[in-house]
DNA sequence: GATGAATGAGACTTCATTCAT
DNA sequence: GATGAATGAAGTCTCATTCAT
C-alpha cells in the first residue's frame, strides 16, 4: 500500500530534492521568520550530511542504514526525504558538499612565485591541516571504495577536484623544472606522483590505523626528501 | 546485506572451507574415480571465486549477490555453500587465495645483489605483469573498499603480504643507500614511498579508467626516475 | 527455519518486544493522538498474536510461515518486526502473553474454605470455562509440542503457571486430606493427579477430535467421582 | 536439474518405498547371501528408525534433518531413500513399527481373572517397564506433538494402539465394578482416566526434567491410592 | 546397493521508501 | 514541516530430494 525499496544496483536519476543552495539572498525578502526557518533548514541538513558521512564511512554505501542516519542526527527517518530525494542522492550530494569548500582554493596554492621546495612544504601542510586531519579523507575514502559503482560521481570529483589539482600540481612542476630545481619531467606529466604518498596515507590508515599506523607528516616529509633528492643526516 | 533466520537448531560447525588437500598420496589408492571428484570439487570452487571476484569487484561486497555469483560461475546458488560457509566466508576465502601464489614469491626479488636501478625495473616489471596485468589489481581494490569492514581480512593482509613487502623493499632502499645509490634514508623509513605509485595507479584507473586511463607503466618509469634523480631529455 | 544471513554490521537490540506499558497517566498530557497512535500499535500486536496462534497451532512452530502470520493479521510482512523482534521471540510472546491473565487469578481459587467436593465442582467448571473452551487450551498443546525445544519458554511457563497451580492444588488436597474429605495423600503428593484428566482432554481432542472427540465435562465430572469416591446410580 | 525440495505442509500419499515386511519365508530360497543381504538391509532400516528417532525427538519433525539422521545412523543422505519414500514416510514408519511390537501384547493383560488391585499394579509395571522406561515414550511425545499435523497417522494410532488399550481398560474397570471392587462407573466410562497418570508423566517430564523430574512410579502409585481408595499411613 | 554433490524452492529477515497523522 | 509506522521487494541461507558415479 505504500512503496517498495529502490535496488542499490539500478541507479536511476532523481530529482534533486531541493535546490543545490538556498542562495542567502533570498532570506532578506520576508526577514527573521523566514530566516530562521532557513536557517533551521540548513541546520538540519548539515546535520544528515554530516550523520551520513559517518555511518557512509563506517559500513559503506550500501550496507550504512538510513535509520541510523537518522537516529545519529537526531531527527526522523522520514525526514531525511525532506532533504534528498533518497539514498543515492543523500551519498553524492554529500561527496559534493564535502568537496566544494575544498574547490574555492584549489586554484590558489600554485599561484605565487615561490622556491619548489617552499611550495611544497606549504603543500604538504596544507593537506595534513585540511585532508587528513579533517573528515575529508573519509570523503576521499569514501570516493575509493564506493566511486566505481558511481561512475556520475566519480567523474564529478575528477572533473572539479582532482583535474584542477592536476592542473595546479603540473604547473608548480613545470616551474620547479623550468627553474632547475629538479632535473625530470616526470613530476611534470604525471603530477600524480607528487600526490600519491597522500593517497597511501589515507588508505592505509584506513586498513591498518590500529595495527600499524602510518605516520603521515613523516611519510609526506620523506617523501619530499625523495623528490627534492635531500641528503640525510648520516 | 540480509540473511536467514537465527534457527531453533543448535549451531552446528560450518563447511569449513574445505579438507586443506587429502594428500596427493592417498588419491593413487583408489585412482582415477576419486581423483576426478576431486578435481571437478576444486575446479568448481575456483568457478566460485573467480565468480566472486567478478561480482564483488563490480558492485562491492554488501551490493553483490550470491545468487549472481552462482550464475557467473554456472552452478546453483545453493552449491556455494557447499564450498564457503557464507557471503562472508567466500569473500575472506577469495583474498586469501588470489594472496597466497603471491605470497611464496614475495620475498624473493630483494635478495640478490644487483644496482638499485635494475632491481627497480625489475620490480616495476614484476608489479605490471603481476599485478597491475591481471585480477590481483582487482583484489586490491577489493581490500582497500571492504577492508575496514573486515578487521580480520585488513589484519592478515598486511601481515601476509604488505609487511612482508616492506621488509623487501626496504633491504633493498637500505643497501641502495649504503652503497650511495640514494643520498637519502626516506625509502628506508618508508618503503611505502617504492610502492605509493602502484596504489595510486590501481586507485585512479578504478575510479577513472573510462573518463581518464592513467598509463601505469609510464607512471611507474617516472616515479624511478624522480627516486633515482634521472634527468630528463631536454 | 532457515533465516537471513550473517551480517556485516555490528549487531545491534532489538525490536525488545516494546516498552513495557507508557503509562497510561501520560496519555493524558497529549490527548487523543497519542492515544489513537498507541491504541492502533496494541491493536495490531493482538492481531498478530492472534494470527500467530493460529498458525503456531496449525502446523507447529517451525512450519509455520511469518507470511501466513501477516496475512492472516492482515498487515505486511516486515510489520511483524516492528513488534517483534523475529519468529522465536513471537512464539515466546505469545506464550507469555496468553498466559498472563491466567497468572493473576492463580492463586485465588483455592484460598477459600468450602468442602472438597465444591472447590473441585468450581475447579472444574474454571477449567472448562477458562482453558478447555478457549484459545488457551491451544497455548497448552503448543507449550506440550514445542516445549522441549524452548527450554527457557518451559521453565517460564513452570514457574509462572504450574508451579502455583500445583501449590494451590496441594493447598486444597491438603485441606481435604486434614478434614478427612480423602483417605490417602497422594493428591497432596501428587497434585497433577488432580489436573492430570485435563491434559488429557486437551491432548486427546488435539489428536482425535474429528475421529473420536473426547467429552471434557463428562471427563472431569467422572474423575470427580473417582476421587471423591462417588458412588454410580445402579 | 535435479529436483526441489517437498514442502513441509502438503503432505501428499507417496509410494511405500519397500513392502512393510520382506517376509522371513523367502530368505530360505536363496540361501546365506541373499540371506546376508536382507539381514543388512534390516539392519539398516532399523538404525535410520532408531537415528530418525533421536532426531524428530530432539528437534521435532520440520526442524529435524535427514543429514543428521544419516549422520547418526552411520549411512549416507541418499540411502535413506533406499528405504523411505520421503522425510514424511520416514515419520509415519517409525511411529507404525515403534507401536507394532505393543499392538501384539495389548490385548493380553486384561484377559485374566485377577483382583482389580492386582491387576493395576501389573498394568503400571508393564507401563513404567514397557513405555515410560523406554523410547516408547519418546514415541508417544512425537505422536501428541506432531499428530495434529498428521491426521492419517494419529487416525492409525488411536485406531491400532488407544482403541484397544481403551477396550482393555474399560473391560478391566467393567469387572471391577461389577465386583464392587469400585464403586463408580467413571472408569468404564472413561478408561482414559486410568491412563491420564502416565500421559501426565510422559508429558511433564518431556518438558520439565532437567527443572522439576516428576516421579512416574511414585506418581502412578499414588494414582492407585486414588482410584482404589487405599488409605494412608497416618 | 550406496554415496554425497548438486539443486532450487522456500522462509526469514532487512531496510529504502512512502504517507497518514 | 516532521514523524515513524507500515510496506514489500530483495537477498541470504537451509535442506528435502535427486542422480551420476
């Protein structure tokens, strides 16, 4: 009399249960009522997303229960349609969410016109301060284990994260090359490489933080060592 | 993802994967007729896994279906049980047979006492025809998208295989360092640093390989020459 | 039966049969609502137990369907497990439930001080009003098939049920015996004796109603006169 | 492409798989082999009765497995085809042959000229002896448990066992009160009543043993005190 | 005759989704 | 808007029965 369950292996398009943002314009017009109302809104989609990234992490996609997602934001099983037109559509507006304050300030680090070595000690700071010591390598994670049965989402986050990072890492390669400060190309065509201690930390951790952690500031730093060709200390 | 009904019956132990072989000895007594069972046992078994494999690499292991998997590998449903405990089981079984040829050569390539470039080659030869060229890529990825799900799996994998592969790989960074090959001691803290590329390529054509196919082989040569400081044409 | 499977999740309780009682002052605070919501939910838990009992007693626990359970309440299927939390705790339940009324009024019947003979007229005409001619009997044969499967289920219903029957009926043998209304101890020895033509009743006319339907009043009186020594009109 | 399974609750009439008896007188013809051959196959049949036995008591008949029965009975799944139609003839055969050897003597013990008193206390004897003190009574468990799901079989054994136990009975209490020996007619009325005591046994110690043994000598003892009026020692 | 691997219908249980309140 | 009871499709696992060996 009500309805079955939509399959995890059938994806159909949905749609989007509400508009991508509730533009904070449009919250002057009526004044405080309305916006309270807004922001009560938000408030609680912020709360599923984030409830969703827990329990998306912890189990994965198709194991994770919406009851729990729920019950871990505090509100009603129902009321998460309220927000996401279903399960799918919860997961990828989540994996976009997490990813768009990150996209803001991709473009940014590659900009100046700093020594190779600085940048990147700059980089790699930045990705233990806003990937691996945030709830974005859960998201990053969550991309790995579940994106090669989201290929729309998967080519979401290559299309706005990683191709830009792409972009970002090849131009600071191409310079540090240019300027001598490193002596292939390599870094430059596969600017891949420069990341990929990153991903190796997130991953690993992700199977074996409690039995053997990866320490990762060391692992970037030796890894710059590696790229910088730094003699050690003997 | 559901699964049966808790029984009135007393628990009973479960098809224990199988006898692990009835010696080779005894199989002559009777000849052929015992053999032949045998064989079509085991060969329906690896049916199984390979089925598994398939299934559980395309949907992961909570979307896949047992009943898909019987399909793939032509036989009933019920059958799988007469190999594999349960879902679980089947699962944990398929990774610890793809691992297991593998583990009897893993440390076989940082033995002997060759330049530290050729025995990169070698290893990246090794990984490519090994690893990247066939299903155990698949397996990987299995491990890193289930992994955290499954402590048990993630525990003996990397005290199977991963440990293992460090040590390697880092007797071969320590004497590459020691004869000056490298000036520096980062690959000897971190033999994760050798293998980050691997990982990155595996990941990367998982999620990517349709939108942005990354060329594993030409990743790997430009990760040796940014270890070993080659410099690039100009 | 047969029954789900072993889930990756971490179990969690269960659907615990449902808070013992929200007293009903409470109800008052918010009115109607709330009271039309929980009078629905206890409604639907009695059709269901009533459902069950039929089912339960028409093919026994283990053949019973959840599915014929559901229609016959009328309801879907997964709505059982929103009252409880599978098919053995449903069973149980039910046992429990059928025998809860009964255990308030136990104790009362052998309190008073009237002669033998008129207690065991009341005792019978209890039996056959109270047990006999309704769904209880049926609760007794399922408790007599079932039992030695649900050892728990048995030793709740000795404790709870027989037990103070067998106390209150030693209590008037007792008394019968002092004031010399019987001979011999065994009654107080021995109170199933007195109860004992009940169960008969009940197993007989479970087996044999249609072929050979055993007549329980006639029953009862006959073994009255046995054991108040009636003597028989010529 | 080989066959499913039968359900529990259409019981449908099956070729017997063998005729109820291979009849001594043939085995002469042949001679020793054929012989040995027929002493085997009772052998056989006897021991799946006894294992079929163990397990449809310990379990009931749904949940009881044929694997397990094969198990216990020292043979393989499929012979038990050999020598059953099906899971449910296996039943109906091993309650038929339990009570075979009984059906023989039942019409015995009332046939002679003896005190009433006497002759109880030689029924109770055969009673704790033949029934009580052996897997008759396990028998008798199976048939009150599973009869109402099997009207054909609880029809054979009220009409082959409890008819002439019940003509027996009725002959006995006839004589009795015909000598005055009891007073009232309950007992020839309803010779059921002389045999509630041992149900009551059978039932109560097939549900309470481990909790609450009841006595069966003691208790039907006490049945005689009853019934003949004995007094007891101050 | 005996075996036991294989089959597949069937039953329990889960959970995404709906909708009356 | 919010709730959570209800639905029912779907999936795992069991086991009576068959049949090639």
């Amino acid at each position: 009399m009500t309805g079955p369950a939509k399959s995890v292996r059938a994806p159909r398009p949905r749609a989007a249960a509400r508009p991508p943002a509730p533009a904070a314009v449009a919250t002057a017009v009526k004044g405080a009522p309305r916006n309270a109302r807004e922001a009560r809104g938000r408030a609680r989609r912020e709360a599923i997303l984030s409830a969703a990234l827990d329990e998306f992490s912890a189990r994965g996609f198709a194991a994770a229960r919406l009851d729990d997602v729920a019950r871990r934001a505090g509100i009603a099983k129902g009321t998460i349609y309220l927000y996401f037109a279903d399960k799918e559509s919860l997961f990828q507006e989540l994996v976009r969410a997490m990813a768009a304050p990150l996209i803001a300030n991709l473009e940014a680090f590659a900009g100046d016109d700093v020594p190779f070595a600085s940048a990147l000690e700059r980089l790699v700071d930045l990705l233990l301060r806003e990937v691996i010591g945030t709830r974005r390598k859960d998201v990053i994670r969550l991309i790995i284990a579940e994106g090669p049965r989201f290929p729309a989402l998967a080519q979401f986050y290559h299309r706005e994260v990683l191709e830009r990072v792409m972009v970002s890492l090849r131009r600071l390669a191409q310079r540090a090359y240019e300027r001598g400060e490193i002596r292939h190309r390599a870094l430059v065509d596969f600017p891949q490489l420069l990341a990929a201690p990153v991903v190796v930390a997130i991953v690993w951790n992700g199977l074996f933080e409690t039995i053997a952690p990866l320490d990762a500031r060391a692992l970037l730093q030796g890894h710059l060592d590696v790229i910088l060709d730094r003699r050690s200390e003997p």
